[in-house]
C-alpha cells in the first residue's frame, strides 16, 4: 500500500518534470521544424510541428549563399583566437594573484571586479572611439583584442580561485631544486589546473561566439560580418526569410550545443566554484 | 648576469601580470575613465569641431527627458518581474529535480539549454512567436484556448510588447539558478532532514526550516546576481520591439545605445550609460562581500 503511494508520487514528479522539459525546449522544437520547411515567409496555418515536405533547402541556401560560410569562419576565428589569448593572460594573472605577494594586490583585483559587473554596453560609446583611433574598426583583430579584454576579469577572477585551492609543497619542492617560477607555472601549475582552464575556455568561447553588440557596432563590412551578426542581417533584408534565419541559427547553435553535451561537467564546476552567467 | 633574488621577487608578480593588466587597462578600463569624461561634454564626433565641456548637463537632462524616464521605469520593471520569476521557478525546479529517484541529469540538461543559446537567437525567435497577427502564440490564444476572439497584436502597443521581453527573461534564465540551486541542496547534510522527519516535520516544514535557512547565502547570491543581469537588459529588448512603439519599450541601455548610435550624441548617450553603471557598481560593491569568499557561500 505505502509503495503503491510512493509510485504514484513519482509519477507525478515525473510528469512535471517532463511538463517543465517541454516548455524550455518548444521554442528550439518550433524552430527545428520550421527550418525543415520550404519558403517560410509567412506561417502556415494551423500551424504544423513536422512540417508536410521537409527538406533541407533552407540548411543548403543559408549554408551556400550569403557568404554564410565565410561568417563561420570569420566567428570560428575570431572566437578562438580571442578565447586562446584571454585564458593564457589571465591565467599568468591569476597564478600571480594566488601566489605572489606585492603592493595593491587586492585593490587591483576588487577593480578587476568592479570592472566586471559593468556592463560592456555601458562604455561601448568610448570603445567604439578608441577603436576607430586604433584603426580596429571593421577588422576581426578590433573585434580578438576588445574580446580579450573583456574576458579577462571574469578568468582571472575564477582561475585564482582554482590556484588559492591547490597544494602549494609541490610548487614548493621544484623551486627548491632551483626550478625558475616560469618552469614552475608553465609544467606544473598549468597543466595541474586543466579542469579549471577547460572550464574558462568554454566560458569564454561561448561568450565570445555569441558577442553580437560589439560586433554590431564597429563591422560595417559585410566580409567580415560573424555569426550573430549575420543572422541578425537575414532580418528585413528582402522581409525576414524565416527559413533561411531559422538554418542559419541551427548551424550557429551546432558547436555551441555539442560543446555543451560533451562538456557538460565543467559548466556546473564552473558555476559553482564562481559565479557566472 | 641575473638579476638580484630580492629584486626579482619585485619585479616577477608583475611580469606575470602585465599582458592581462595591459588588455584589461587599454580596453577596460581606460574606456571607463574616457566615458566619464564624455559624458561631461556635448561631444563632437567630427575631428575638425571642439567638444564643449558642459558639467553636469547631460545628466540633468537626463532627468527630465520622458523617454529616459520611461526607459528607467521599464528597466526597473524588467528586474522586478524577471528576477523573482527566475528564482521562484528556478527553486521549484531545483527541488523537483532533486525529488527523482533517477534521470536528474537529462532534466538539468534540458532545463539549461536556453541558457546557454545567445541572445540573438533567442530574441528573434522569441519574436517570431509572438508575431502579429498569425505568430504561433496567437495562435493557441485564438483556435486553440479560445482566450481572445482576435489576435493580439503585440508590437502596436507598449503595455504587450513588453510582454515578450519579460517571458523571455525568465525562460532563459531559469536554468541558471537551478543548476546553482542544485548545487546547494546537494550540500545540506541528509541526516539533519532525516532527524526532522523522524520528529513529524513535513516535507514543507523540513524545507522552510531546515533547507531553506540552510541554503540562504546561495539565494542572496543568486539575487544579487540576476538583479545585476537584469539591469543589464539590452539585446532582447534592442531585438524584439527595437524600443517601439514610439521608444516606449526602450530600457536604459537601449535608449543610451540609440542616443550614441542613432542620434549620434556621444555625450548623453555615455550620461545615460554612466547612470546606468552608478547602479550596478552600487549592487556589485555589495556582490563583492558575497564573493569575497566564494566557498563560504557554497560550503
């Protein structure tokens, strides 16, 4: 009788579950299935959630023209190479911030902490100033280096967390038997602090792949337009054409959702040893 | 010839700093000092004109401009629904998921989907849902729920453009706390619930006296967080409504956009910007006491 009870609890669990499941996920369902559909410029109605001839046109028209290949490669650049560079800098900061002592150690990074929680729009007006005087508008490198830029706190911040919680005596030991603190950080702590690097990598890879204000403001040329950019340019351009927007928005979600399945453990460990959003 | 033992230890934590102290002083920093100063001058954005320092002015203006009023009020409102939205959804979720005997992890997968797609696609979608008169939410209103006779249209008025925005700052922000949530509830200690149920305690009982004391620190946290997040709203409102109709859907950091990039006035957008940023260093100043030591908060 009482496991009867428990059962039913269960059941009931599950179905809200399954119910909460369904509401986060239907707009991507939706969005799935209208990229199936052939010339989606108004919507079909009643509308369909598997549409009646699926195909794949709109996947190979966004994929053809529009120079939409270019843009994956333009954001695949931009993206690594900016998410390479901030994580090298800021985890050289952040070792140095765990463990070396010097003046001003905690007022620079509780500005690197204020820093952060501004918002990048809110000085997005002299940024476009300073790259425009940098000669970084309309150039991948204005959007690499502002990205760097504004990776860096949040790494530093999470990584010297990492560092504070590791065993110093190894550390210790190499630079007893005469090892410089380069060897030290670059064979030991480093390689050590692989979860924690993973961690801020897909951090700022997401971040970065996704940046659509930045890259909105400074790239006026089309050829060197990123992802969100160029998704938000099929809007309008001859009316929205849904379809080829709705492709383009899979292709763009594809690294990002494969990213996050494969790697799911470190986007909880991320969260949870920091915070972030 | 090297360098004295002394000297070096001066001169190493620096080295180790310099190319994020570079990155983050050129492109940070230097762009929050120039802003400020900005926004004291009616700015020139043509070489060959001066910009004119005019004090305080922008700010002043600010204060007595409806658009920004509006924009001020919006903002205020998006963080006042979103953020108790998120949380109480977020913590029913928790609590839900950590009820299952088994498959938690798909659900917490799931539930987190949308946080991590970009704002762009989530906008633009979230757009053509609502879309007017034949978008798919209308649809259920209408054929499916027979709620409203007509189809709403949502953009044509400020009081239901705004509706989309709210949804979608909740939505997409759910999965976020539940999975710092989660985090938490793993860590309040089983036998102290156990005990408790052994002594009569409801399962309602056990969890507003034993775990939600317990987890507190976790839920200011998160507060502080989304409350940060949610002044920040910018590109689902820059997206969705664009601001219309008639600039009554502009929250603080679209109105400031458009001021620099539509109106091409740098100096009142950076003003606009800066009061903005008055507010969220006052909410991060308090954020940093929480910080400080993150694992206090998640011990």
């Amino acid at each position: 009788m009482k496991f009867k009870r428990k059962d039913f609890k269960n059941i009931i669990l599950y179905l809200i579950a399954i119910i909460g499941a369904v509401a986060m996920i239907f707009p991507f369902l939706w969005l799935v299935s209208n990229s199936f559909q052939a010339h989606v410029f108004v919507i079909e109605y009643p509308p369909k959630l598997i549409p009646d001839n699926p195909t794949f046109e709109n996947f190979i028209r966004a994929w053809t023209s529009n120079k939409f290949q270019l843009y994956f490669l333009n954001s695949s650049f931009t993206a690594t190479t900016a998410t390479i560079g901030a994580v090298i800098c800021s985890a050289m900061a952040a070792y140095a911030f765990a463990r070396f002592e010097f003046k001003g150690k905690e007022l620079v990074f509780t500005i690197f902490l204020l820093v952060l929680m501004v918002p990048d729009v809110v000085t997005i007006m002299p940024k476009f100033l300073l790259a425009k005087t940098l000669g970084l508008r309309n150039s991948l490198w204005g959007l690499i280096l502002f990205y760097i830029g504004m990776n860096i706190s949040l790494n530093t911040f999470l990584l010297r967390g990492f560092f504070e919680s590791q065993p110093r005596e190894l550390e210790e030991a190499m630079v007893i038997d005469g090892a410089n603190p380069f060897t030290v950080f670059f064979s030991l702590a480093l390689p050590l602090a692989k979860p924690a690097l993973a961690t801020v990598t897909i951090f700022s890879f997401l971040a970065n792949w996704d940046e659509f204000i930045w890259a909105l403001t400074i790239i006026d040329d089309p050829l060197k337009r990123t992802l969100p950019i160029a998704i938000y340019s099929f809007q309008g351009q001859h009316g929205t054409e849904w379809g080829l927007t709705f492709a383009a928005m899979i292709i763009a979600l594809i690294p990002v959702v494969l990213i996050f399945i494969s790697l799911q453990r470190y986007f909880t460990s991320g969260l949870t040893t920091g915070a972030f959003k | 010839m090297s360098i004295g033992f002394k000297a070096q230890r001066k001169i190493l934590p620096f080295i180790f700093l310099l190319p994020a102290l570079a990155f983050f002083i050129v492109f940070q920093v230097y762009p929050l000092l120039k802003g400020f100063q900005m926004s004291l001058y009616h700015w020139e954005l043509l070489p060959d004109k001066v910009s004119q320092f005019i004090g305080l002015k922008n700010y002043i203006n600010a204060f007595t401009d409806p658009i920004f009023l509006r924009a001020s009020k919006n903002t205020l409102i998006y963080a006042l629904v979103t953020v108790p939205g998120q949380m109480i959804l977020a913590m029913l979720a928790a609590v839900l998921l950590n009820a299952l005997p088994r498959g938690r992890v798909i659900f917490r997968v799931l539930y987190y989907i949308p946080v991590i797609t970009s704002w762009v696609i989530v906008s633009l979608l979230i757009r053509y849902l609502f879309q007017s008169p034949e978008g798919l939410i209308n649809y259920f209103l209408v054929n499916v729920f027979h709620i409203t006779k007509n189809p709403i249209l949502w953009m044509n008025k400020a009081s239901t453009a705004f509706i989309p925005i709210l949804i979608l700052g909740i939505w997409k922000g759910i999965g976020w706390s539940m999975v710092i949530y989660l985090a938490a509830l793993a860590g309040v200690p089983k036998e102290l619930q156990e005990a408790a149920s052994i002594d009569g305690a409801s399962s309602w009982q056990n969890y507003w006296r034993i775990t939600f004391p317990l987890i507190s620190p976790t839920i200011v946290f998160t507060l502080v967080m989304l409350l940060i997040g949610g002044f920040n709203v910018f590109i689902s409102v820059y997206l969705i409504t664009g601001g219309g109709p008639m600039q009554q859907t502009e929250v603080m950091l679209s109105y400031a956009y458009h001021q620099a990039f539509d109106y091409l006035d740098f100096g009142y957008g950076a003003a606009l910007s800066y009061t903005m940023g008055i507010i969220i260093i006052i909410l991060s100043l308090l954020q940093i006491k929480l910080l400080r030591k993150p694992q206090e908060i998640y011990a």
